[in-house]
C-alpha cells in the first residue's frame, strides 16, 4: 500500500494543483479539488507508513477543506453556473 501511496499521493496534488490553477470553471476545479483529496489521503498512508503523526494531521485537515471545496464547487457553484445559465437563456 505505502508503494501505491508513494506513487498517487505526489500525482495526484500535481495534477489537483494544475487543475484548480488553470481556473477553466466549476466542474474542472471540483475535480481539482477531487484529486487534492486523493493526494491527502495518499499522504495520510505514507505518514502513518513512515510514522509521520505530522503529516497524517496536516493531510486531516487538508482533507476537510478538500472536502469543502469539493462541495462549492461541484454542489454549490454549478446550482450558481445552472441558474446563471438558465436566466441567460430566458433573457434571449
């Protein structure tokens, strides 16, 4: 498991941190934030492998607020984009 671990968890934050810069909208940065998840449970397996209390509580907490990017920009931010878009529609 820490071998796989070692593999996903820097991935993994590479690919969320590009994803969540490139700003290309809500889903793609959900996802972003989607894969920073990944990433911190990934650390949270090489911290506990490697006895690293540290870096198990940091990717805790990172993962709470990965969690809650998860949810405004794939629950709350595309209800906004949806709503945006119908009202748009509804003005042509």
């Amino acid at each position: 498991m820490e071998q796989i671990a070692n593999w996903v968890a820097p991935i993994a934050t590479t690919l969320a941190a590009l994803l969540v810069a490139a700003n290309l909208g809500a889903r793609i940065t959900g996802i972003g934030f989607i894969a920073f998840a990944v990433g911190s449970v990934g650390w949270m397996v090489i911290g506990a492998a490697t006895g690293q209390a540290n870096l198990i509580w940091q990717n805790a907490v990172l993962l709470l607020v990965n969690i809650l990017g998860v949810w405004r920009w794939l629950g709350l931010r595309a209800r906004y984009d949806k709503g945006a878009a119908a009202a748009t529609r509804a003005t042509l």
